[in-house]
C-alpha cells in the first residue's frame, strides 16, 4: 500500500503522519487489496473558527477509487470522522467485489 500525506497550510508531523497511519491500519485490515492512498490535510485560513481543519483522502482499491473528506474544529477529530467514512465505503466496497454464490450441496443417493 502507497501512503501519501500531505499538508495545505500546515506542516505534517511526526505524530500527526504517525496518527493517520495507525488510523489507515484499520482500512488495510478490512481489506487488503489497497493499491494507493493519498491524504490532504488542510487548515482554512477562514474567519469563523468552526470546521477550519479539513481532512481528504482518495484510496485507489481493485477496480474502483474511494473518496472522503471530513471538517471539523480540531485536526485529529476530522481524521477520526474521515476514515469512520472510509471504512464504510471499503466495507460496502467489498461485499460488492466478493462473489456470492454458494456451491450447491451435492445429493446423497
């Protein structure tokens, strides 16, 4: 799995690149056929105070691209909504892929 963090007026650190990672651990588990994972971490340079921390991410699994972007006041609590998201979608995502159908028992004579 490719992992891209990238900060949009802010600086990624350490234990913020540390956080998203073990939070991302939790989509790799439920599905292991990620391919590519691109995070933008944003702050708004907006007057009000409310939702300026913004997370993004893309995730490129087999056969289709997932996107999600959460807002909120503190950067953490938006990477914690952000990937609640994810998971959902990689969860939906999987049962769509995973076939099915079951082989019909074979009778007894």
């Amino acid at each position: 799995m490719n992992l891209t963090i990238s900060g949009h007026h802010l600086e990624v650190t350490p234990a913020l690149r540390t956080y998203v990672t073990t939070k991302l651990d939790r989509i790799a588990r439920h599905f292991d056929q990620v391919v590519d994972v691109k995070v933008l971490l944003t702050v708004e340079k907006q007057k009000e105070k409310e939702k300026r921390q913004r997370a993004e991410c893309n995730i490129h699994v087999k056969g289709n691209d997932l996107f999600a972007e959460s807002s909120h006041e503190d950067l953490y609590a938006a990477v914690d909504e952000l990937v609640d998201k994810l998971d959902r979608q990689v969860v939906r995502h999987k049962t769509k892929v995973q076939s099915h159908n079951h082989e019909c028992a074979k009778r007894l004579m």
